[in-house]
C-alpha cells in the first residue's frame, strides 16, 4: 500500500515522486490557504485486504516509522504545482521542508 512505498522514502538516501504523497502535500497547502475551496481532507485509509473480502484495520503506528526527511523529489514537484496556482514564496519554503512523516500526520 501507499504507507509501505512511503516507508523507502529517506531510507539510504532514497527518494523519488511519490504521487499519494505529493496529492496529500497539495491538499494540505491548499486548505491552509485563506478563501480555498480546500476545507477539509479526508484519505480514505484501509489495511491489508482480508480473505473473504473487506480490509483489517489501519496500521496507524507504522506512521512513526515514516522519515523525518522531507522528500526532495516530492516536495519540488509540490512547490512547482503551488508556484504555478498563485502561492507565495513563504508557503513554497515551507512545503519544500515538509518531511515524509509531518504530511501524513496532518492528515491523520
């Protein structure tokens, strides 16, 4: 799933544009902007698919084993999206130091 490809990020130096990560890092920038149409964001999280059908639960504590590093790949790609909507050289900044683990705790 998306939280086991998050976990490389950072690891031996490894990094590259993760697209769930990169969506998530849009929408929260987004949101905090004044008179966005972005309120809210809601993932839709599910763990391992069970036999049978349905999905087990979601495994919140391997969120603390997502890096502390930002993920340069992403977070570049992110500011050149935000830069191109209009946002401001202080946001840009911000979004380019957000690490792996900070973008998916502020959406938990």
């Amino acid at each position: 799933g998306s939280l086991g490809e998050l976990s490389k990020i950072g690891v031996d130096a490894f990094d590259r544009v993760d697209n769930c990560l990169l969506e998530l890092i849009l929408a929260t920038a987004l949101r905090e902007e004044p008179g966005a149409a972005c309120q809210a964001i809601l993932p839709v999280i599910v763990g391992p698919a069970l036999e049978g059908g349905g999905f087990g639960a979601f495994p919140y504590h391997k969120v603390a084993q997502l890096s502390d590093a930002a993920s340069g790949a992403t977070n570049a790609r992110a500011a050149v999206i935000l830069r191109q909507l209009g946002l401001g050289e202080d946001k840009l900044q911000a979004v380019l130091s957000l690490s792996v683990r900070q973008v998916v705790d502020s959406v938990l």
